[in-house]
C-alpha cells in the first residue's frame, strides 16, 4: 500500500536520475561527436556556465588570493559574490567524498530531484494526481532551458524546488517550515528575495482585507529570516572581501535596469546579438500564462510571486533570459495546463521531444568555460 501511495513519488526520482545519468554518459562516450556535434567528454559538462565559477567557490571561497593564484578563469575576482554560497557549500560537502567536478553534479542532482518532487506536488494540489503525474514529467524536459540547467551544475532547478516547497507549505499554514525553505533558497540566488518579496505583499493584503495588524505580524514574522540570512551573507562577504557590499561591486553582473526590455539594446555586455525575438514570445507567453493564472486562482501567492518574477525579468539585460525566468516555468505551466493535458498536445511534445534534446546538447557544448587544467577543481 504504502508503494502504490508514494509510486509517483518513486518513479519520477528515478525518471530523473536516469535522465540526467543518462546525458552525461553520452558526453562521456562522446555520442554528440558521432552525430555531427564537436566531440565532448565529461569535462563539457563540467566546464558548463556556472559551474566552474562554483567550484572556484567550493575550493576557494570567495578570498581573492585562493582564487588568484589557483584558478585561470577570464571572469575578474570581484566577480565570484554574484554567485551566492549555497550550492558551493553543497559542492564542497559531496567534494569530502569524490573529486570536485564531480561533486557539482551530484549536488546539481540533488537539485534536480527536489525539482521534480516539487513539481509534482505543487502541481498536485491543483490539478490533481494524473495531471500532477504528467506535467511533472514534462517538466523533466520542458521548458528546453530547464533541461540544460538539470544536467549542468546549476542552482535553480534546487532553488526552484526550495521555492515551490516554502509556497506548498505557506498554503498549508506550516508558516515556520515555508521560511526556512524560503531562507534556503535564497541562499542559493539573489533571486531569492523576490519570494519574501511576495510575502510581504500576501502580507500587506491580508492586513488590507482584516484589518488585523497583529495576527499579520504573528503570522508573516518568521519571514523576517530571509533579510537575516541575506545580511550573513554579505557579512561573510565581508570576512572574506572586506567588502559587506561586495555582490553590488561584482562588475556588470547585476543585469536590473531603470527601465524595460533594455535587452533588445543588443551591444549591451551580456547581450552582442540582434537575434532576439525568441525573447519577444518568452514575455509574450509569460504574460498569457500569468493571466491564465490570475484568471483562475485571482490574488494568491502562486499569482503573486511569478508575477513579481516575470515583472523584475523584463528589466533584466542579458540574452539568456529563459535562464533569468526560469523560476516562474511551473507557474506558467500551472497556466497553461487547460492546454498542455489536451491528448493532442501530448502527441505534439513527443513530436517536438527530439528538438529539446539536440538543443539541450547543442547548449552544453557551447556554453563551457576555457579550462585547459583541471588539475586545481580536483
């Protein structure tokens, strides 16, 4: 009994971990390289944006001289505290026990499959088990984007997943479990703080709607947690730099702009190309899934947070915006699930399936970081 209760649970865990254990075999044995691609080993993967800057991180923290004399990447060393120090200390736990590399990917792993559990359960509480069930293992592969992000090592398919939770359980009132999924989430990426930015706004309208100040501060009090943890943060920054506010002086990273859509200025940094009208259809279909959303669930917090995510992406200047609005995909999902359970949609993913891979591994291919001795990640 209790096997067919968690059977879903248990099938998209493997799912998963063959998905991705599957994918890198192939760039081991060089499967890409046979098909036309340039050949791989399992060192693309390793080398995969962000990936190498994490295990900079993992080995060295963020003290410049570790990173100096160590490693030869081309990003300069004010740069490493725009990646927050969540997934490299994951890394650097798993690297007690494997090499370095290799630890990236089981805790990318780990990620992905907090994900995929995430998903499903969230999807679950409002659609239903098979739909759940479904979507969930499309989520496995769509949004394209997400793929690559599963099998690279990267923090959002775990900072996803730590999101969809600390929301499953403030809709469950468990509101002490939801911040401290909250908080560790956003110790993954500054993204982070758009989710207690979404509390603060559930916040601001329960007081509006009851008029009750006190049991808004008793109930929305312990998200207080996640400004706390974002000053540990920059105060090791400051332990480690000398600088509190070292993510702010991290170079062009921050991507936010004064004003919209300054990504089609294409000779921005981030940006050097005039091939952007993929980006038009992401806002567009983001804009159709949030209204979806809203239409069907009104001012509640799974409307709330992707609608601040989708509005702060529109600011951001960087051509891989389906990265930066990746968080909002389940929410979008959720949105256009009328559409995606439809049977004739199904046959449409299979059809559309193979592209997804090919440009999953077209990505990892060419996203890598030039790394001509490893010998320093070990």
């Amino acid at each position: 009994m209790n096997f067919i209760k968690y059977s879903h649970y248990i099938y998209l865990t493997i799912f998963t971990v063959l998905l991705s254990v599957t994918f890198w075999f192939g760039f081991y044995y060089d499967i890409p390289g046979k098909m036309g691609f340039p050949h791989t080993t399992l060192e693309t993967v390793f080398s995969n944006y962000d990936g190498p800057n994490y295990m900079v991180i993992a080995k060295c923290g963020y003290v410049k001289n570790c990173i100096a004399t160590k490693f030869s990447l081309p990003q300069p060393l004010e740069y490493y505290p725009a990646h927050f120090p969540g997934f490299p200390i994951l890394v650097k736990y798993f690297g007690l026990y494997t090499t370095t590399p290799k630890a990236m990917l089981i805790a990318g792993l780990l990620g992905s499959i907090v994900f995929t559990l995430a998903v499903y359960q969230f999807f679950k509480n409002y659609l239903g088990d098979t739909a759940a069930y479904y979507l969930s293992v499309l989520s496995l592969f769509f949004p394209a984007r997400m793929l690559v992000l599963r099998l690279a090592g990267a923090p959002e398919t775990l900072f996803i997943g730590l999101t969809l939770f600390s929301i499953i359980y403030f809709q469950k009132q468990r509101y002490i479990i939801s911040a401290i999924l909250a908080s560790l989430a956003l110790s993954l990426k500054s993204p982070g703080i758009i989710l207690f930015m979404a509390y603060l706004c559930m916040a601001i309208f329960d007081y509006v709607k009851n008029k009750n100040i006190a049991a808004v501060v008793n109930k929305y009090f312990i998200y207080l947690l996640g400004p706390i943890v974002l000053g540990l943060i920059f105060y090791s920054y400051y332990l480690q730099t000398g600088d509190f506010l070292a993510y702010f002086h991290s170079g062009d990273n921050i991507h936010l702009n004064i004003l919209p859509y300054l990504v089609f200025i294409s000779n921005h940094t981030w940006i050097n190309t005039i091939w952007l009208e993929d980006v038009l259809y992401i806002f567009l279909l983001a804009f159709v899934g949030l209204k979806s959303v809203f239409t069907k669930y009104r001012f509640n917090l799974i409307f709330v947070y992707p609608f601040l995510f989708v509005l702060a992406t529109i600011f951001v200047a960087h051509r891989d915006i389906s990265r930066y609005i990746a968080p909002a995909y389940p929410f979008l999902l959720l949105g256009f699930s009328h559409f995606l359970l439809q049977k004739s949609s199904k046959y449409i993913f299979w059809l559309i399936l193979p592209a997804i891979i090919l440009f999953a591994v077209n990505f990892i291919i060419g996203n890598t970081a030039p790394i001509s001795d490893w010998t320093p990640y070990l």
